[in-house]
C-alpha cells in the first residue's frame, strides 16, 4: 500500500497539499520509533572540569598547613568570638527592627499627599542612599565635633529641656545602631513603597466599598498583599545587614569581625581567625535564608503557581497556626434542607 | 438645596432608597457628569446604559462616595452621602463616617476584585466580621447559605485565583451581599468576562432581583435590561437623555442619542461572527 502510494505520487499529484499528507504517512513508521535525547558535551566537559577544581581546592584545603585548622578549631567557641557574635547578632536584629519601623513612616510620607512629607522623605533617602554607610557611621561617631551638645528645647537656639553632651548622648552602640539603622531605613524606604504600590488600586476601592475604614483596609487587605512582594528582599537587607554590621569595627565596637581583629594583631594567626568568623557569618546567613523561604512561602499564598491549598499558613512550625475557619459542608447543607 | 432639606423631614415607605440631586463631577477640566437626577425605589431594579464615556460608571460611583461629586448631593436612605447637613452647607464628613455610609451600599465591580490573599469564605467574613464586629460563628452560616444560593458553596476554601471570572463575580456578589445592603450598585458585571460565562453571573443577578433587592446596575447586557429592569436609564453626555420601562426606553426610544445607541448594538450582534 504504502509503496504503491510513493510511485503512483508523482503522476497523481501535482499539488503541494497533497506531497505533504503522503509524504507523512510514509514517515508514521519512523515517526513512531524511540526517540534520542541530545545530548550535551560541552555540559559534561564543564562539569568535569569543574570537579576537577573543587577537588583539587579541597585537597589544599586539608593538605595545606597554612590554613592551621587545629588554630580554627581552638578558637571557633573561644569566649571573645562567641560574645562578639552576640554583638553582631543584636546588632542586626535592633538596627534592621528600628530600620523597618522607619523605612515603613518615609514610605508613607513618600506616598502622602502632603507635598512637604514627600520631599522631606525624598531628602532623606537621597541622602542617605547616597553616601557611603563607611562614612556615614564615623561622621556620627565624630557628631561631637559639629554639635558638641545633644538636646531636646525650643528650636532656633532656645532654653534646653533635656539634653547632654554629645559623646554622653551618642554611646558606642547608639552610634552604631542609629548608623546602621538610618541607613537601611533609606533602603527599606524604597522596599516598603514598591511594595504598597504593588497592590492594585481596585483592593483599596474593593475593601472602601464594603465600608472598611482606611486602618482597616490597609491592616487586613493591603499591607498583607504588599508583603508579598516586601518579605523576600528584606530578607536579603537582614542578611546583608548581618554583614554590613562588620563596618562597625572602625568605630572600635567589638562586634564578630573586630573581636577576631583584637586577637589576631597579637597572635598574628590572621588567617584562622578570618576562618573562624567567615564560618559563623555562613552560619548566621544560612539559618536566615531558610527562615526567609518559609516566609515567602507563607505571604505567596492563594497566588496563582504559588500552594493554593490553604492551612499550611505556619513559618517553620513556631506559633500559633493562622486562625482558619473550618466550614464542613454537610453541616451547612443539613441546614438548608 | 432645597431639595435636600425637602426630603430630610417628609420620610415614608415611598421614599426613594436612592435620590441624586443636581450631580456634577469633573476630571480635570473634563466635565463627566452635568447635571444627573434620579430617584431609586425600594426594590426597584434600574438599569444604566449608555455609551462608555457617558458617565454611567462614574454616577454609581458617586452613589456609594469611591469619586467625590463636585457638585449636587446623593442621598442614601435619606443621608446625604459624604457629608453633613449643617445650616446652608454641606459640610465633609470624615472617612471613618464615609466608611461606615458605605457600609450599607453593596458594590459588584467589573474585575471582580476579590480580596487574592483571603479564601472564598474569607472574602465573605472579612467585612461583617471587622465592619459590623459581628461573630464569625454567625456571619459564617450566612455566608455559606450565600455562597450556596450562588452555587459555589464547595469553593469555600479555596483561593480566588483558582476560579474562573464567572465563578469570582459570583462570589464578590455574596461577598456583597453579606453586609446585607439597601441597595446593590453593578458596575459592568459581565464585561470583563469570557461570553459563555456571562449567564451565570446574570442569572444570579436575575435570581437576587427577584428576591425584592434594590439594584442600580450599569451593564451593556440589553437582554438583562429589557427582562429585568423596572426603570431603564439612558445616558448621554453626562445627563440622563431617556428614562422609563425597557418597554419605552429599549423597544421605543424617543431621544436621537438612545437610537443611535440601540441601533449600533444591534448592528453589532447582527454581523455575523467569522
């Protein structure tokens, strides 16, 4: 039949159509054997050399004395690291915390329909986001310098209801987490306003129309959609923020970084000590990356690709579960019959 | 004025559910709506046509204050909407006072707009429960009823994304209707939605005209109008042109703008689709 077909062809049909149909039935055979995947060598070269490089950098890594892993060891749990951990730590989550706060209210001056809220706002951020937080944190420590005196009294030059010295005001920590924090608000300024601006117009108009009041309606309809989109990259500001920390050792606070610096520019064991603090930054980043996926996890929920089953609303398992309304349906359909 | 202060103190069982008094809204420099009147009475069903541009949807937004008129007065139960009677004028009323005004007008809006982060049963709690601070455990029963009276009483758990347009104007119109409105304002219901899903929606409609609620619907949906609708309003260039029965308005229009509407939405259906 087929081979019939193939000779009688070329008398028979002279249109185009007509070739294509024949010529696909004597290829149905063919079309319908196993087919071969492509495949990549140039991804198997990579890969191969690429383990080549890791292999051969781990060899060093435990062949080469320099790296004096019995020091790392010695001082991985050493006091001074550990309490400059906890520095670093309580560093990042008071600063972040005061950062979110204020980058929340510039948000909403940025939004305002008050002009002068916006452009003070917009200062701000250009300032801020503009000069480097390096120098921002020793220009704060040196703040006595411009204004010996720090108080709150009647503006312009007025009598001084409280205030003290400069040096007396701005501590070592609150020159550290006021520059930590004013710069990152800058940034969590911008975050928050993207996020808000994410939320179509129609939520707010939606949430107005069925008489909710505007605390309301930004509390339980807009602010949840808008952290959405605000969650994942203060995630990356926290993680960022656990190492941006480290610039305070120019202030001489012996946060992580400056507590290794104390010990190695008398014992000269740099490398180890770099070692042991890069180990507990990975650390600390680690644990916040897997906190931040179950976050976004939780706050991408009912989008469409996202889990659209709901009840699985608990960030890694801790606290109360999201309060949920059960509804069984044979209850409700007992009623109405 | 006069008008409003007229129907202040003369208040009966005739009493329109809705009165628009002299309404006027400008964007801009560019005037929406002239001079638009009407009364709505209870149980009423009026339907709005008119072309897009006339001011159909801007009017019913004016009814429940999501556009702030720039002249004129609409009353809801009697209350003026927005702001307060005191002396001559008409004073601004603060949003708390806004919100809670908005509260008894049920608003069904053309992209639906149902709340993405709240299950379908959420979407229905969320304003009872925090608006009217009633008790989950009651509104919930409610809810369901609703929900089952719009045949979706088996997505009550599921996220709005998951459903289809038709399935999610449903549920905004039980969302609606939860806060157990005077009246029910429909702005374009079935225009953003694929046309076999359309009779669904309109049948919910149908079904919730004919259990006696107040509708102001805007639509382009003449069928639903000449079957439903008590009063027929057609607007043009800012201002009612026509109004009356379908019968009248639909079936005999009198004003040259109406004609020319009537006559291109015919000429639309009668081309036949390729």
């Amino acid at each position: 039949m087929e081979s019939a077909k193939a000779k009688t062809h070329p008398q028979h049909t002279p249109s185009n159509a007509v070739s294509a149909t024949s010529a696909l039935t004597a290829d149905q055979e063919t079309l319908a054997r196993e087919t071969v995947p492509l495949r990549h060598h140039g991804r198997t070269v990579a890969a191969v050399f690429l383990l080549l490089v890791v292999a051969n950098l781990a060899h060093s890594m435990v062949t080469n004395q320099n790296f004096q892993w019995p020091t790392v060891w010695h001082y991985l749990f050493f006091p001074e690291i550990m309490a400059g951990l906890g520095r670093t730590l309580i560093l990042t989550v008071v600063s972040m915390t005061m950062a979110i706060v204020l980058g929340i209210l510039l948000a909403a001056c940025r939004l305002s329909g008050n002009k002068v809220l916006q452009a003070v706002a917009g200062a701000y951020l250009w300032f801020f986001r503009g000069t480097p937080l390096l120098i921002q944190l020793i220009f704060l420590y040196n703040l006595s310098a411009l204004y010996p005196r720090l108080g709150i009294g009647v503006p312009f030059g007025g009598p001084e209801l409280i205030g003290g010295s400069t040096n007396l005001v701005l501590s070592l920590w609150t020159v550290a987490l006021v520059g930590l924090a004013l710069h990152e608000s800058a940034y969590m300024a911008e975050i928050v306003r993207g996020g808000l601006l994410s939320v179509p117009k129609h939520q707010t108009e939606a949430a107005a129309a069925l008489g909710m009041n505007n605390v309301m309606a930004f509390g339980r309809i807009i602010l949840p959609q808008a952290l959405r989109v605000i969650v994942p990259p203060t995630g990356n500001q926290v993680i960022g923020m656990l190492k941006y920390s480290s610039l305070v050792s120019v202030i001489a606070l012996p946060d992580l970084l400056y507590s290794a610096q104390m010990i190695y520019t008398q014992t000269f064991e740099t490398i180890p000590l770099l070692i042991v603090v890069s180990f507990w930054y990975l650390l600390c980043t680690s644990i916040l990356t897997l906190f931040q996926q179950r976050i976004e996890r939780y706050y991408g929920r009912g989008v469409a690709g996202q889990s659209t089953t709901p009840g699985r609303g608990r960030i890694l398992g801790l606290g109360m579960p999201r309060k949920r309304v059960r509804t069984t349906l044979s209850s409700t359909t007992a009623e109405e019959g | 004025m006069a008008t409003i202060a007229h129907t202040e103190h003369v208040r009966d069982q005739s009493d329109p559910i809705v009165k628009i008094v002299e309404l006027r809204k400008s964007f801009g420099d560019f005037e929406v709506l002239k001079s638009v009147n009407l009364d709505v009475y209870p149980g009423q069903v009026v339907v709005i046509l008119g072309r897009s541009g006339s001011g159909k949807s801007t009017m019913l937004r004016c009814i429940n204050h999501l556009e702030k008129p720039s002249g004129g007065a609409v009353l809801v139960n009697g209350e003026v909407v927005g702001y307060r009677l005191k002396g001559e004028k008409l004073h601004e009323l603060r949003p708390n006072e806004i919100a809670r005004q908005r509260a008894t007008t049920g608003m069904v809006f053309q992209s639906f707009n149902l709340f993405p982060h709240l299950t379908v049963l959420e979407n229905l709690l969320e304003a009872p429960c925090r608006v009217l601070r009633r008790s989950p455990h009651e509104v919930r029963d409610e809810a369901m009823k609703l929900l089952t009276s719009v045949g979706l009483a088996e997505k009550a758990n599921v996220y709005p994304s998951t459903l289809s347009g038709g399935q999610q104007q449903r549920v905004a119109i039980a969302r609606a209707l939860v806060m157990k409105p005077s009246v029910m304002l429909f702005d374009e219901p079935t225009s953003a939605l694929d046309p076999e899903l359309v009779g669904e929606v309109l049948e919910v409609m149908k079904e919730l005209a004919r259990s006696g609620m107040t509708m102001i619907v805007v639509t382009h949906e003449i069928g639903f109008a000449r079957g439903v609708a008590d009063e027929v309003v057609f607007m043009a260039e800012g201002r009612v042109a026509e109004q009356g029965p379908p019968s009248q308005v639909i079936d005999n229009p009198q004003a040259e703008a109406t004609k020319t509407f009537l006559r291109s939405l015919n000429e639309r259906r009668d081309t036949p689709v390729q």
